[in-house]
C-alpha cells in the first residue's frame, strides 16, 4: 500500500511545537475540498468541519500536528551552535543527524556532531550521550557567520523524508503525530463523501501537544464539541527487546487501537467498540489506570467535561527519525472513527 499523498504531504513539513504553521497550512490545504469550513485560531491549532445532517451530536476528531525538534540555545565563537530539545529526545537518536533549522532567512543545514570515537578515552566510550556534548555545524567559518545565519531560539527538525518500506509500511519523523492528524482528515474526507454525518463532524489539528497539550486545551474550550475522539500514535510491541506485561500485543497491521483509562469515558469506548465489530475492523484494545497523556486528557475535563475517546495507531521506534506505521492501521483508524460518527444518533445516552 502507498503512502497516501495526504500522509506524505504532511510528513515533509517541519513543524515542531511552537512552529507549527507550516504544517498547519498544509493539513489546512488539504482538507478544503471536502470541508465546509476550514480555519485557523490564534495559536496555530486547526480545524475542518463537515456539516452533520440530522441535527446530531458534533464529533471533534482530534490530531496533534506538532513534532518535537530542536531549538538553538547559543552560538560559539567557532561557529558551532549548542542547542535544547523541544519535546522529548533520546540524545543517542541524534547522534550524527542532518537537521532543517527554520530561520527568518530560509532552511539552513546542519548536522549533529560529536567527537569522533578515535578521539574518545575509554570511560567516554562507555558513555550514554547527552545533548550537553552535542553540537550543531552549519559549516560557518566562525561565530560571527554563524549568528548572521542563525539567531537563538531557532527550531529545527530531523532531515529526514518519508519511506515506502514492503507491507504497507511508512518510515519517517514526524509520524508522531502527522498520521493522528492524517486519520482526522481521512475520517472527514469519508463523512463528506458518504453524504455527512447525523452531527458536524470536525476535524482537527492541534499545537504544542508534545510540550504539555496546550492547543489541545484551548480548541476544547473554544469549540464545545459534544464527543472527542481523539487520535495519537502507540507503542507496537512487535519488536526485538519490547516484552508483553502490563502493555497489550500491539503489532504493526492489527488495526487501530481503542484505548479504556479511568479517565476516557467507557461508553463512547463502547461505541468505537460496537463501531470496530459491525463494520469488520480489525482492532486491539489497551487499557491504562488513570491518565493517557495525550490530548484526551484536555478534551475530556475541557469546560463542564467531554465525553472522550482514544483511538491509537501502533507505531514502532517512537520520537526518532525512524518511526514506522503501517498504512493500513492508519486507514482502518479512519474508517472507525467515521463509522463511530454515522452511529452517533441524535439523543444518543453518553451519560456515565
């Protein structure tokens, strides 16, 4: 299966949290044809809504379309450049990777360096990396070329671009959570062209959820939608070293995942369910004692309380510039979420 032209539109733009307008543009762009609004707040999160049919309940389908990245901290009078994490890193990840910096003068180049293993002692081979010992050169002669090229707080991504890999399979960055925002336009795209659903259904894309699910919070406030499902990435534990316990068998081609925590709301858990059973979707269930940390947890205390889904897709290698998806659990999560939509009757019971 190819990667959708949606999916990898969307997984060649950088956007890490704070910057995400890029990316935001481009999901906006591609959801015009199908959407009867298509729009924009003040913080950068997204929306597309497909006008409901029968008065129904309003469904916000819900991705996150930041990434995490990197920001530029200081600049030496070499010219390397220092930076931080925006969002969460394992520093070995970065070892040795081209990076886009995002500066008022365009796209510049760099890659991660570290001293090379020939110049090591002993005890720092040993070592795990730290950021702290990693830089970033863009190839300047000195300090003074740099800072004209570069200024601090700069955001840059992985230069990294999306892979068609046998079985259906996508590697890229990014895909964490472009395909959670991938799965809200395609669930949209699906209603609109099955005619609509009984209520609006409004596909999002959401900022800075990876520094602590801000755009999630103030979309939630502002739009009031009477259901949120919401659509993240999970951990695939079908790979070496990652063993079965307290996580359900989540592999790569079983489906999507719906999610059942103290604070996702169990019926409309029981409707993706009932959803999943009556269409024929392939599907696995996790289960996590109190919070989920994703966007759900914003949805659902949002104002007076929404009642709150979480649908997953497994994902393989999460926050490195590898991450692997299958397409086909990504569409399938689509097809729930739309199929959970057309389902939700007016006066549907979603009291606890």
């Amino acid at each position: 299966m190819a990667i959708p032209e949606l999916l990898d539109t969307l997984l060649r733009v950088p956007g890490p949290s704070g910057q995400e307008a890029r990316a935001a543009a481009a999901w906006r762009k591609l959801c015009e044809p199908f959407s009867a609004e298509v729009d924009v707040d003040v913080n950068g999160s997204s929306w597309a809504r497909v006008a409901g049919t029968a008065d129904g309940m309003s469904v916000a389908v819900v991705g996150h379309i930041d990434e995490i990245g990197l920001h530029i901290t200081h600049i030496d009078d070499d010219g390397f450049l220092r930076f931080g994490q925006v969002g969460g890193w394992d520093p070995v990840n970065l070892v040795s990777q081209r990076v886009l910096l995002s500066t008022r003068n365009g796209t510049v180049h760099g890659v991660i360096g570290r001293k090379a293993i020939h110049l090591m002692d002993e005890d720092d081979r040993r070592k795990v990396p730290e950021l702290k010992g990693l830089h970033i050169d863009i190839g300047a002669a000195d300090g003074e070329e740099a800072r004209g090229r570069v200024r601090i707080g700069d955001t840059g991504v992985l230069d990294v671009e999306p892979l068609e890999f046998p079985n259906g399979r996508v590697v890229s960055r990014a895909l964490d959570n472009r395909v959670g925002c991938f799965v809200a336009a395609r669930a949209a795209q699906l209603i609109a062209a099955d005619g609509g659903a009984p209520g609006d259904l409004l596909a999002m894309a959401v900022v800075q959820e990876e520094i602590g699910l801000k755009g999630a919070q103030t979309s939630a406030f502002r739009h009031r939608p009477d259901v949120a499902i919401v659509i993240d990435v999970t951990h695939a534990s079908d790979t070496p070293g990652v063993t079965l316990g307290q996580d359900t068998h989540h592999k790569l081609g079983s489906g999507p995942v719906i999610e059942r925590a103290s604070l996702l709301h169990p019926r409309v858990f029981e409707l993706l369910y009932e959803a999943a059973e009556a269409e024929q979707i392939p599907f696995t269930v996790a289960s996590a004692s109190r919070s989920t940390g994703t966007d759900a947890d914003a949805f659902t205390v949002s104002r007076a309380g929404i009642p709150t889904g979480l649908v997953s897709v497994p994902l393989r290698y999460m926050h490195s510039s590898v991450e692997m998806i299958s397409v086909e659990d990504a569409e399938n999560a689509a097809r729930l979420v739309a199929a959970f939509a057309r389902r939700l009757a007016p006066g549907t019971d979603l009291s606890r």
